[in-house]
C-alpha cells in the first residue's frame, strides 16, 4: 500500500464512529455488601473528608460552650446524695462507722459556679446557633451521603445548599425536635444515673438506655428518609421506628463500624501520645475524617432498608406500567402502614 492510500485510510478510519467494536464495560455489582461499602468508602474519602469539614459547625458550637463553662470558677460540691445525710449524722454523733462512710460517699467535684453574664452571654449564642441550624447542617450531609451511597455524582457545596432550600421548614423544625429529644435523654440519664439505686430509679435508668438505643437507630432513617420523600414529620417517626426493627442486622453492623472508627481514633491517640509529636496529631484528625464517615457507615447501612420497602415497590409498579403518580404525594409509596 503506497503512502497516499495509508493516508487515505487513517482519514476513514478517523470518520468512522464504529471502529471500536469493543464491549460495553461490565456494569457494577450495587448490591450494599461489606465489599461495596469500602470500594465506595475509598473512591469517596477525600470528599468525605471536604464534607466532614462542611459537618463541623454540628460539634464546634458544643465544644466552646464546654469550654467556656469548665473555665469558670470552680467550687467543691458532694457527687453523692447521701453525702448530707452522713455528714449531719457525723455532726450529731460522730463515730468510725459514720466517719468510714462520709469518707466513701464524701467525695466532692469541683463544678463551676455563677460569676455574671460575661460567659453566659458566648455559651447562649453557640447554642442557639447550634439549635438553628442542626436540621439544616443534617439535611445538606444527609443528601450528599445518600449520592455517595447511591454511586451518583456529588457536587458539595452545590448539593447541600440544594437539599437545605428544598427542606428549608422541615429540615428547622425537625433540628430543634431531634435536639430537644437527645438533651431530654441526656439530662434524663444523668438524673437518674446521680440518684441513689432503688427499685423505680433503676426501672427509670435502663427505660431511657433502651429510649436512647432505639432513638440512635431511629436518626439513621429520619433525615434520609426527609431528603428522598415528601413526608410529614410524624410520619417520619413513624417509619423510622419501623425501619429500626426491620434493618435491625444492619442496625448493628452500623453500630459495629462505628464503634471500629472510634477504637481506632482511641488507638491512635494511645500510640501518638507516647511519641515526640504528642497527642495534637490524634486531637486533629477527628476534625478531618471522624463525623463523615460514621455518617457515611449510618447512611449505608439504612439507605437500603429504605429502597427496599418505601422506592422498590414504586418501581416494580412503574414497570408493570401502573400510575407513577403517586409518589408526589408520599401516600402510598413513602408511607408504610
């Protein structure tokens, strides 16, 4: 072949659209396996390490005001409830059963004390500002975690204020109920964890362990499931509780995971501590990676109890050629009776 038909047929060849007669790639195995879900973890750390920084304005509030109320003034109070029945009793009559357990149940901490507005002021407005826009900063993570899950594209910045205007009423107002309800658990196990053992208090103690459990499921459905449906918050609720029964196996292994994430920041901390660099490297990465991907591992593990029982039935009647309607209302495919 003389050089002018070489030429002639590499111009062919250029203009022809089916010259690469290759086959389509192998589509991705999706099903949500332990294997998927750190191929996925992988191919999206460094967003999720972006987002995590996105996630900080949930914790920086919490950790000022801590800050600020442990450095007030501080003075010595009894822990114990018992400690001024037994110091009257050793007042009256003192003697070494008395003086034994007053140095048992005696102990005291040092708490802070009133000294004026000047740091109350700072701790009211971290919290208020945390109360404002926690339903906002879940929502926006929320959706870009269900991208990540789903293995669609994720533009950051561009899909969290997205998800935050389109939830922008739902989303306030279920930020102050979910933060209502986890000061009512906390304040509520401090209580009764201070009080002294009997039978009602006990009763009391294990009933708001087993309402904490159960509403720490119940967060893994509830703010996907308001970026995904059109659905009234009661019925969020509801289907959040339903959820927690029916994706208890993969409940767990959420829970596992994040319980793994957590072990292995305490091991860090335990090695740097012991090093040169001291404990500043094990104090900083949380900040990067910590909230996201145990985020990531709780949308995971609830995404697809919420496409198997609230989309999949949608989709089955949309291919059997039923009306696809009625998903805008969230009746009959978001809601489950």
């Amino acid at each position: 072949m003389t050089n002018k038909n070489k030429k002639q047929s590499r111009l062919f060849r250029f203009f022809d659209f089916n010259r690469d007669n290759r086959f389509d790639a192998v589509e991705e195995d999706t099903t949500p396996t332990l294997k998927r879900y750190f191929k996925l973890l992988g191919r999206r750390f460094w967003k999720l390490i972006s987002l995590n920084i996105m996630m900080l304005p949930m914790v920086v509030p919490l950790l000022l005001a801590a800050y600020l109320y442990l450095g007030m003034d501080k003075t010595p109070t009894a822990s114990n409830p018992l400690f001024s029945q037994l110091y009257g009793a050793n007042l009256i009559q003192a003697n070494p059963s008395t003086s034994i357990m007053l140095d048992i149940f005696g102990a005291q901490t040092d708490i802070p004390v009133y000294t004026g507005t000047a740091t109350y002021i700072p701790i009211g407005i971290a919290i208020l500002f945390l109360v404002v826009t926690f339903g906002w900063q879940n929502v926006g993570a929320t959706y870009i975690l269900r991208s990540m899950v789903r293995g669609e594209p994720v533009f950051l910045f561009s899909d969290y204020f997205y998800a935050v205007k389109r939830n922008l009423k739902q989303g306030f107002i279920m930020g102050v109920i979910d933060v209502l309800v986890m000061f009512l658990l906390v304040f509520d196990y401090m209580y009764f964890s201070s009080m002294a053992s009997s039978f009602w208090i006990d009763v009391c103690y294990f009933a708001i362990m087993a309402l904490a459990i159960l509403y720490f499921f119940m967060r893994f459905y509830l703010y996907l499931m308001m970026v995904t449906f059109d659905l009234p918050i009661r019925k969020l609720f509801k289907n959040a509780l339903i959820f927690t029964v029916l994706g208890f196996k993969r409940n767990i292994m959420a829970v596992l995971g994040i319980v793994l994430i957590t072990a292995i920041n305490i091991f860090l901390f335990a090695v740097f501590a012991i090093t040169p660099l001291g404990i500043a490297i094990p104090l900083i990465l949380p900040f990067l990676y910590y909230l996201s991907v145990n985020a990531f591992t709780a949308a995971y593990a609830a995404y697809p109890i919420i496409d198997r029982y609230m989309i999949e039935p949608y989709r089955t009647d949309a291919e059997d050629g039923e009306d696809a309607s009625e998903e805008n209302d969230g009746e009959t495919v978001a809601q489950i009776e």
